[in-house]
C-alpha cells in the first residue's frame, strides 16, 4: 500500500527508525538481547556517521553514532542516546524534494546526497513536521 501527497509525493513505507548512540557496539549488544541482529554495518563518509540497521519485518532500526558529525554528536550530547530521525521511503526522491518545497516544506537538503547502503537521501526540517526529523530514502538501483 502506497501514500500519496497529491500526485508528486509516493511514500512507499518507513525506510527506518535511526537511533542515535554514542557506542555502536555496547548499544548493539543491547538490541541483541532482543533478537536482533545487524545486517548491515558502515562508515558513510557522506554524513560522517557509522550507521548498522537491524531488520524488524518490512523495516529497519537504524543504530547511527557520530565519525565527525558535529550535529549528531551535539543532538547526543544535550539529549544524549534516543531516538533520532524516522526515514520514509520515496519513490522519485528529486520530484519529491520539489513538490515538498512547493507546497512549503522547510528543507534541509535541497537535493539528496548517498547515504547508507547507497540509497539517495534527504532530510526535511523539523519545523515542518511537528518537531520529528524526516528523511526522505530512495532505493538505490543496480
């Protein structure tokens, strides 16, 4: 089952929900201890961060710590380990990008950039989604 926004925004379903924590591996011991295990674990030099996702049915949790990203470690260091951003996936993710600033939506990236496992991603201001970071995903393809 698909979203629509009008006729330029295709929600697919929730990408994933990240997780900010300042140690991958003591906060991957953790999720373990539920049941879960990683899948996909990497450096993505684009946004500074480690991210390793952890498969919940058709979705993920995202485990994402700071390697040089002064926002994610600043968001750790005030709020400290927790939710951090819900991941959307998109179909067409520049038309998306386009129709969203048209109706008005605050954008953080104009244009999306290669974020973990490839994808393209973008992220919108809080602002204009009742204070919960979103990001736009859109499946690489091969």
């Amino acid at each position: 089952m698909h979203g629509y926004v009008g006729s330029m925004l295709k929600i697919k379903r929730i990408d994933h929900v990240a997780i900010a924590v300042a140690d991958v591996d003591a906060a991957l011991e953790k999720w373990r201890a539920l049941g879960l295990e990683a899948t996909v674990r990497e450096v993505v030099a684009s946004q500074k961060t480690e991210a390793v996702l952890l498969p919940v049915g058709d979705s993920n949790l995202e485990l994402i710590s700071p390697k040089g990203n002064d926002g994610l470690a600043k968001f750790l260091e005030k709020r400290g380990p927790g939710l951090h951003h819900v991941a959307i996936e998109v179909e067409g993710i520049e038309q998306a990008l386009a129709f969203l600033a048209g109706i008005g939506v605050q954008l953080i990236d104009s244009t999306p950039r290669i974020g973990a496992r490839g994808h393209k991603v973008a992220f919108l201001h809080p602002k204009s989604t009742g204070g919960v970071l979103v990001e736009l995903v859109e499946e690489a393809h091969a």
